[in-house]
C-alpha cells in the first residue's frame, strides 16, 4: 500500500471556529497542552502509538477534541494522522475542510485503487484521511483484515495516529480495534453524560482488554473564574477536569486508579 497524499481545500469558517489555533483563547491553547503532556506521559518509550478518542454519547465532544488534540501534539513537530472512523455520521471533513470521499469506508472496501486517500491540512500540519462514502456495514470493515493493516502500515509513517470513534453505548466499533489501540480517551460532557453510560463505557472497553490512559472532561463551564479543579468519580476511576468557560468549552481529564471501591458530533 503506497500513500499518497492531496491537499485541503480548507475548513469552512464556522467549524474553524471551534479547530484548535493561535487565535483562541490562551486558557484553550493551555488546556490541550496539558492533554498532550498527560498523554505523553501515559505511553512513553519510542515508537508510534494509536490513540482511540471515543465517549459515551453523541455530542460529548469527541469529534473536536480528537481534532485538537491531534493538533496539539502536531505542534510539537510530531508526525501526526487523524483517522475518521466515525463512518455512520462523520464530522472531521467538515470541521477540517478536507475532502470526504475517498476516505476510510472506500480504502477498506477496495473501492480507492489509487489509494489517494490521505490529506494534509497545511495550516494545522496534520495529515487527515475522511470516513469516506457511508458504508451499509461499518463494523464489518473496522473488523476487517484490511483496516489491521492499514493501521500497520501508517504506524511507519506516524508518530501519533488519532482515531476519533463512535459512542461505546451506541455501536461496537471503537471496541473492535482494542488489540491495535496503545490507549483510549473517553470524552464526557458536563452536565449531560449519565453515570451510568459512563460506567457501561468503562466496563465494555475494560472487557475488551483496552488501555484507558484518560478522560476528557467537556464542556464545563466557569463564568467568571479562569481556572477550576472539578472532580467526576464512578467506580475505580475518577477524571479531574481542568475546566473554562468559552462557549461549548473544552477540558481534560486524567484517569486515575482510585483505592477501594470509591466513589459532535463535535
């Protein structure tokens, strides 16, 4: 498999106000930069690593922190993919601008002979291959041989590759690939995500035999305060967040191993 890359034509100007830049607010740029050494820190050694960015629920953000987080960590010079595995309802084309065909779905299936699929968003330094056509059975081809050796031959390529997928709760797929993920990030939203989904998303991934290097507490909210520790505990696990406010807000999470049994799409 050769790859070859196209340019983007660019993102459109309402999503590019939620993409990760210069322009956004020191406390956003900070929040990422925290992410990024959290995640740093949770895979060290050397070699590429594939890091999964799912949640619970639909609009809890997984979509736009998998995005800025790729970014992020592309600022620090690393190579980094961005892989849209969300085939049943993409987002990462339009929030990047990047073409959505040929992408993911017509790469597995065979249907891209040229293998053109991969994009670069010279703005960002990312490169980003879209979901492509929605396909009748997503799950069948994320299980497939084809994307297992997609992920191997990008894994030469990349330093970090990003794969923003479905909600755990709704469909299979972001549980498939637990033996070719190094870590997984699930997103939860303030206010929004229920306990229970939480604990529902831990245990299927956990079942899976997935390593959870993280949570990423969204969306909290600080009306008059630049900074704030908030705290959201279920079983073993409990993710701080690091919270501000600016609109649909942002955050991160660290996952931590608590003693006893305590206690979008953007």
């Amino acid at each position: 498999m050769k790859l070859k890359k196209q340019k983007s034509a660019g993102a459109k100007t309402d999503k590019k106000k939620m993409v990760l830049s210069d322009q956004l607010p020191w406390s956003i740029q900070e929040a990422y930069k925290v992410l990024r050494t959290n995640i740093l820190l949770s895979l060290p050694g050397e070699g590429s690593r594939v890091i999964a960015v799912t949640s619970a629920f639909a609009s809890d953000g997984k979509t736009t922190n998998a995005v800025n987080t790729a970014i992020s960590m592309g600022k620090l010079g690393k190579k980094v993919l961005l892989i849209d595995c969300d085939m049943r309802k993409p987002s990462v084309d339009s929030m990047l601008g990047v073409s959505p065909i040929p992408g993911l779905s017509d790469t597995l299936a065979g249907l891209n002979k040229d293998n053109d699929f991969l994009q670069h968003v010279p703005e960002i330094g990312i490169d980003v291959i879209s979901a492509g056509n929605i396909p009748p059975d997503p799950t069948l081809l994320l299980q497939g041989k084809e994307m297992e050796k997609l992920l191997q031959v990008v894994r030469k390529y990349y330093d970090y590759i990003f794969l923003d997928f479905p909600p755990v709760t709704t469909v299979t797929d972001a549980v498939l690939l637990a033996d070719y993920v190094d870590g997984y990030l699930i997103v939860v939203r303030h206010d929004r995500t229920d306990y229970r989904a939480i604990v529902d998303t831990v245990e299927q991934l956990r079942f899976a035999k997935a390593n959870i290097i993280g949570f990423i507490y969204n969306d909290y909210s600080l009306e008059n305060k630049k900074y704030s520790y908030g705290s959201y505990g279920y079983g073993k696990y409990r993710s701080r967040g690091y919270g501000y406010g600016y609109g649909y807000g942002y955050g991160y999470g660290t996952g931590e191993r608590q003693n006893g049994d305590g206690s979008g799409d953007h």
